[in-house]
C-alpha cells in the first residue's frame, strides 16, 4: 500500500521518482527506514522552531533521507564505504534528473555524513535535519521530541522489520565480500567486528605497523 499522501510526503516529480527508485532497489526494512528518517526528521524540526519552506529546503531533506542508504542497495554497491558509495549513487540519479550542482553536492554531504555523529549537523540545516532524522530511527535517543503517539502511528504504516540488526547485516555482508568497504576505524569496520567476528584493529596497531619506528610514550599508558 502506497501511504505518501496520508503522510503529506513531498510530491514533486523528483521526490516521487526518488520514492519509487528506493522502494524499487531497497529490501523493505531499508526502504521504510529511508521513509521514516524523513518524517522523524521533518518532526524534530519542527519541535525545535523549524519551518519547511522557510528554515530549510523540504525537498532536499526528503532527497538525503530517502536516498541515504542506496550504497547498502545493489543499485549503489561498490568498493568504497557505504555512507560514501550511497552519496555518489544519489548524486549520479539527481543529475540524471538535471538537479543544479549545488543541490546534488548538499544531498551528496548528508548522506556521505549520516553516520558522522558530531559532524554532520554543522554542514546546514538540511545536512543537520536529515542526519538527526536517520539516527532517531535508528538509536531513538530524541523521540521524546515527538509527538505523542507519531512513532506508533509512522511504524504501523511504515514497520520496522527488525531494522538495527537488518542493516547491521547488510552492511557487514558487504564487508565481508570486499574488506576495503570497512577503513579503520569507521562505522563499517565496526560492523565488520561485531557481525563477522573480525579482529579490533587499535590506532595503536596502525601506528606499529606503519614502519615509522614510533615507540610507545611512558607516561601515555598505551
């Protein structure tokens, strides 16, 4: 069942080929993820004085949210990480729709920076907006913001399907055909030695191996 117009999701005719291009290439639990993040995005928003139209650009927050996780997709599957293979795959499809350079390049920031916590909100209200929409779905740290009973009401249209491990997988299964999606120290080598049992790589093995002949301080505790 289609629920966008019950849900006052942007439709113009990017938006809706985006909607279709991520429910056509995500499993369910990614597509109704993506959905979610934009409407716990644009709920944040508004609890914190934001206004669509005014504040920020509806219609890139909505594009960042529902193309976020196209790297985690086939249609975006590639040799780099997944925040960063989803950023280029969104930016090829907005270019295929004539989007001007400087949207395609705030969309590319959100989603290369999704899981940048820290980060990713100082770029500008849409990169910050998109960013903490994703995480809520996510962690659920600020659903407290939202309001009553709109997380019931967003999951019964858009279920969950068990999203945290599912994604979890997802992403571990692509590091775990190529290791080189997963640098040191990224959420994807995180992944990697949580799912498929991979050794820790510590900063302080980095800097053993690199042949420099750094040696430990005394007093550091290293």
């Amino acid at each position: 069942m289609d629920n966008s117009s019950q849900w006052d999701l942007p439709d113009t005719a990017l938006c809706s080929a985006a909607l279709k291009l991520s429910d056509e290439v995500s499993p369910a639990f990614l597509h109704n993820h993506c959905v979610r993040s934009y409407l716990f995005g644009r709920e944040l928003a508004a609890a914190r004085g934001l206004r669509g139209g005014v504040d920020y650009d509806e219609e890139l927050v909505f594009l960042a949210c529902i193309l976020h996780d196209l790297g985690v997709t086939s249609y975006g599957m590639g040799d780099q990480r997944f925040e960063v293979e989803g950023a280029d795959a969104a930016a090829r499809f907005l270019r295929e729709h004539a989007v001007s350079d400087d949207r395609v390049s705030t969309v590319w920031q959100c989603i290369a920076l999704h899981t940048s916590v820290g980060l990713a909100h100082r770029f500008g209200p849409t990169q910050s907006i998109s960013h903490f929409g994703i995480a809520l779905d996510i962690d659920g740290r600020e659903k407290g913001l939202l309001p009553g009973g709109f997380a019931d009401r967003v999951h019964a249209a858009w279920p969950r399907h068990d999203l945290g491990f599912a994604i979890a997988d997802a992403i571990a299964g692509g590091v775990r055909i190529n290791p080189d999606k997963a640098p040191p120290f990224s959420f994807p080598a995180h992944l990697h030695q949580l799912v498929n049992d991979a050794p820790p790589l510590r900063f302080t093995d980095v800097v053993s191996n690199s042949g420099w002949g750094d040696k430990p301080l005394t007093t550091s505790g290293v």
